[in-house]
C-alpha cells in the first residue's frame, strides 16, 4: 500500500487530526444537570488530535463563535457538497440574516500543540450557553502564533492570503442530540490534507474538515509492538481513511469512523515488515479492539 508520509522528495504533509466535540453536558455540585434558560441551548467544546510526523503543531486559538438560525426554519438548505463544508471566513453578510445571528462561547484562548493531544486524549477548549436554534457554522478565529517544528526547527504556519476566521459547514441530522437543547458534534480537522509545504521552510494552512458524532460512528483500538519498528497506522476501506501513530507503548486509537468493515494496515520502519489486518468490523457507538500487533523483520 502506497505511503505518502514516508517520501521524503514531495512536499511533507501532515498527518493528524483537529477534532472540536460541541457537547452539552454540564452538572452542578449535585450532579443534576443544570437548568438551561428559556429560549437557549447549553454546548461544550472539546479539542482532540492525532499524532503526525512533525514534533510540534502549534494552533493559536482566539475565539469561538456559532452562527444559529433563530427562527428555526424548516427550510430545506443543507444540500451542500462536503468539498464545501469549510474555508476561510469572507467579509459579508449572510443570506437572510434577519433570523441568523452569531454567538460567542466562553473559551480559554491560547495556543494548542495538537500533537500531545493523540490517541483519544482531550483538553477542554470552550463552554457556553447560546440562544435557541438550529446550529449552521463555526467559526473559529485564529491567533497570529500558529506554527510546527520538525527535527527540533521551527517554522510558521500561515493561512491562505493571512485569512484568521476560519468556517465550517454543519448539517441538521448531523448532530447527537443529548436532550432537546444539547447537542454534540465532533469536528475531525484533518492535517495530512490541511497543512501542506510549499517550499522549504514554509508551510501552509489550508483545512480540511470531516464531522462524526460518538452515536454514529465507531472507534478501532490497538496495540503494535515493538515500538522500534515505528508504525503508522491506516484504518481504511473503499470509501475511508484515517490515521494514527502508536504511542510510547504502541497502542493506538482511530475515532470517527462510519460503521462498516475495515482493513487495519501496519506501515513499519526500521526493517520490519509491513502488516494488514482485515475484515475489521466497526459499529456504531462502540469501539473495537483489535489483538496486538507484532510485525517481524
């Protein structure tokens, strides 16, 4: 199987992921949860990432905002291609914006490194109580400390024209719904296709987005000794793929994954054989372990 994230003569691209979980969820000292005003809906934010090969992708986040249809139409406008789901955030107003409003979510602003947040761990990004409505787009602004260090070397990560707010796209059907005024999403930045290198030394940000929720889609989990052998892993079939690296006790974690049967690919260095495992089933809602992995010289 062909490995773009070993060849060392194109452009270097990354591989990771940017997940943003929208999940309301919140409870008070008695472990109740907390009552929600009238006429608004309570969302938390998370942020989660997989590994790539780079040893640092720093992401400066300002502020996180929701664009909310607050008249909650049951207009017909959510026929878009994924191809559109995200890009950056253009001066101008939207369509019949006398029912679309912006809001703003409580976060702590600061820069992230993305890649010690691997293999299903999170970090809280972001709180808040919004008003009532159908969730359209977020828009997550960006700070001007955006970087990556690769062989211990910084470099800046730079955005398409200085562009700072970046937007995404989201669907009615697609959010878990906890109860009537929370709802959660996960937002999967994928880096491999996001952060490209145009020339030495410079590095570009142009997002790609895919969005799962927990309910909907699967996870596949693992381990692959030795850690020598330093693996990349591709959960893929004929309609996806997604990636992680092992970490420092070769277990691994693919989230986000639409239920169906996969291949789990072993891409191994150092000598060692390259290893597939197929007919990996994934359900909706669960995780699947796979037996650990040893690949052999």
């Amino acid at each position: 199987m062909k490995n773009v994230f070993r060849k060392l003569g194109m452009p270097i691209l990354l591989l990771g992921t940017l997940s943003v979980i929208i999940y309301a969820c919140s409870k008070d000292s008695s472990n109740e949860p907390a009552a929600i005003p009238p006429g608004q809906q309570r969302v938390s934010l998370m942020l989660t990432d997989d590994p790539g090969l780079f040893d640092k992708v720093n992401i400066d986040i300002r502020k996180v905002e929701v664009l909310i249809d607050t008249c909650a139409k049951d207009k017909d406008d959510d026929r878009w291609d994924d191809r559109d789901r995200c890009g950056w955030w253009e001066d101008r107003r939207d369509k019949d914006d006398s029912c679309e409003v912006w809001d703003s979510l409580g976060i702590r602003p600061g820069v992230y490194d993305l890649l010690q947040l691997r293999n299903g761990v999170d970090t809280n990004l972001a709180t808040g109580t919004i008003r009532k409505g159908r969730i359209e787009k977020i828009r997550i602004t960006l700070g001007p400390n955006n970087s990556l260090m690769k062989d211990s070397i910084s470099y800046p990560l730079r955005s398409v024209n200085g562009q700072v707010k970046l937007v995404i796209k989201v669907r009615h059907n697609e959010w878990d719904q906890v109860s009537a005024d929370n709802l959660q999403l996960w937002l999967d930045f994928d880096v491999q296709r996001s952060i490209i290198q145009v020339s030495r030394g410079t590095f570009i940000l142009k997002p790609v987005i895919h969005v799962w929720t927990v309910k909907q889609t699967g996870a596949v989990s693992g381990k692959v000794l030795p850690k020598d052998a330093q693996s990349i892993i591709t959960v893929y079939n004929n309609l996806d793929s997604l990636y992680a690296i092992p970490g420092r006790d070769g277990e691994y974690k693919v989230r986000g994954l639409k239920p169906g049967t996969y291949s789990v690919f072993v891409n191994a260095g150092n000598g060692y054989r390259d290893t597939t495992i197929a007919d990996v089933k994934v359900e909706r809602g669960k995780e699947t372990k796979v037996p650990t992995i040893t690949v052999k010289k």
